[in-house]
C-alpha cells in the first residue's frame, strides 16, 4: 500500500492542544487509485427542543435541502437526564419522507395509526416510510443509568414514491453486520453494502450508505464511499482530523484558557458534523482516544422541494392540501 499524502499541521500555541491535521492527496493500492474526498466544511450540532420538550443535538436541518440531498435532518438525541426527554415525541404526522432511527443505550417505544406498535432497544434500527402520511408517536425511555442515545436521519423522498404506502422496518441489533479490519477498526453495515456485508435495512429510496465506524487510537484509515453520493460523517466519540482540504480543519470553539477567553480550532470531536466534496474515498487520522463516527452517504434525488415541518412535498399547492387534509381529517389513506 503506497500512500502519496502531504500532511498538513498546526498547534494552537503553547495551551496544550493536540496538533490539528489534513492530509492531502491520493491513495494507491497496487493499481487501484483513490481519490480522497476533501473536507467541505464542518460545524458542531447545535442545542434544540423537539416533541413535548425533548432536548437534543441538530446537526442539519430546516435549512437549504439541496446541500446534502437527499438528506433533510440528522439530530443526535443524547441525553443522560430522564427530565430531559421523558415526554418524548407524542403522536405527530409525517408525509413524504423516510426516518431513520438508531438506537445506541435506552429504549424507544412507538406506535402509528395503522396499529403498529414496537420498542426499539440498544443497537436496534428502525426504518419507516412515511409516503402518504402517517400518524405516529416515539416515546424514549433511558437505561438502568438514565442515559438515553439515538440519531434519526429523515431521507427525502422522490416525487413518485412521495404518496406510496406506508411501511416500516424494525431490525435488532444481532441483525447488522459487524466488521473487524486488522488493525483494530470496527465497522457496523447498518444500510447498504460495504466490504463484503450489507446491512439489513433495504429499500430505502436514497438507497443510503449507513455505516457505524470505530477508529483505534493512533489509527490511520481510508473508507470507500461511491463517487456520485453526497457524503457526511458525524463524530460522537472520540476525536479524528479528516482528509480535507487545503487548510487544517476542525471545530472554533470559545474557551478558557488561564483566565482568559479564547477561539480556538480543534479536532473533529464530539458532536462534529464534516461535510464531503466529490471523490471515493474518505480518510480519518483517530485521535489518543479513537474516534467513532457515522459514515452516511446517499443518491441525490434533485428535485424541488416545499417542507414545513415533517412534510416534505414538491410543490407548496401539494405542501398547503397535506396540511389541509391534517386539518380536515382525511390525512391517512386507506393502503394502496
């Protein structure tokens, strides 16, 4: 395995940071040339409250859905208070989109109009389509510690499956794939194919790459990710600097350093969002601790796009009559 990187580096002074780096260039094995995608930018999910009050982490959404198309939300709820999340997300609609629920400790209980009912457990997944419209609740309960831990990823749907019939798919944890490299990195296949697993949800119409990713300390490694997807990661242990672009990369963070308040730039950790340009590969560099991260990719779908809220349409005359039949009682259709 030939590597041809120029690595980058800078230290924030004499206040004890760890050096931040990017590396940049292209990775050759044997004949196979790859094409490192380079850090677009990255950013730190940011405090909000969803459902009955529920505190969470965002890392996009509500903002321009072109930039990451076909993804339209990601938000890490994490949280290690059972005030902080206990009424949970009472029964509310969605239509045109699928969701995405991964569950890491605690538990999700749901249920839906068409009399589904289920608990997602530590590890599990969940996928639902929403299409046509559904009414349905996700109540979360923590762990014997009181923590609570899940992301949910809302994917658009294109404009001929946006009215298709609602469905869902619960997987357990012993379910999904998991990967062990030599060299101690830990891969799990939520969605999708990759080294030789797929995962067990399928059918989704972004048709998405969904990976769980655990880099060693001290670890240098390159991930392949298909050159026509929009592709972002997202830090939730650990830290790790990713190949990118010219300039070094990482969080502008406030801090106090000996009294005094500094911005300071530092490696992607916890709650990081970095977002990915164009190539076919991704390369992480994991920090003292290790890094682990979600890998996610997806087809674009490049279409208009009217949302408010869970419902995601083309148009804003098909935005206005959702919301109309919402109001009117004729939201749910009868299965087609």
């Amino acid at each position: 395995m030939a590597f041809a990187l120029a690595q980058q580096c800078f230290s924030e002074g004499n206040i004890g940071l760890t050096n931040v780096c990017v590396y940049v260039g292209a990775i050759s094995l044997g004949a196979v040339s790859m094409s490192i995608r380079p850090v677009k930018s990255t950013s730190q999910a940011q405090p909000t409250m969803e459902g009955a009050g529920v505190r969470l982490h965002r890392a996009f959404g509500f903002q321009d859905p072109s930039e990451l198309d076909p993804f339209l939300l990601f938000d890490d709820f994490r949280n290690e208070i059972p005030e902080h999340y206990a009424n949970g997300f009472p029964w509310h609609p969605h239509r045109g989109i699928e969701t995405i629920t991964y569950v890491l400790s605690g538990e999700v209980d749901h249920a839906d109009s068409l009399g589904n009912k289920g608990k997602l457990e530590a590890g599990d997944v969940q996928w639902m389509t929403s299409g046509s419209g559904i009414l349905h609740q996700e109540m979360p309960r923590g762990n014997a510690n009181g923590q609570m831990h899940g992301f949910q990823l809302w994917a658009n749907l294109p404009r001929n499956l946006k009215m298709t019939s609602p469905r869902y798919q619960d997987v357990e944890s012993k379910e999904v794939p998991i990967i062990h490299d030599d060299d101690g990195t830990i891969v799990k296949v939520i969605v999708g194919d990759f080294w030789g697993k797929t995962g067990p949800v399928d059918g989704i119409a972004a048709e998405p790459q969904y990976l769980d990713v655990s880099v060693p300390a001290g670890v240098k490694k390159t991930l392949p990710v298909d050159t026509y997807r929009r592709t972002f990661a997202y830090v939730f242990e650990g830290a790790g600097a990713f190949a990118g672009a010219s300039d070094p990369t990482g969080i502008l963070l406030e801090k106090e350093v000996l009294g005094q308040e500094v911005n300071i730039r530092d490696l992607s950790g916890n709650r990081t969002l970095v977002k990915f340009d164009s190539g076919d590969s991704i390369t992480v560099q994991s920090g003292e601790k290790g890094v682990r991260f979600l890998l996610i990719s997806g087809r674009p779908i490049e279409e208009p796009v009217a949302w408010h809220g869970p419902i995601v349409m083309n148009t804003q005359e098909e935005l206005t009559q959702a919301f109309k039949e919402l109001r009117n009682g004729t939201f749910i259709r009868s299965p087609h």
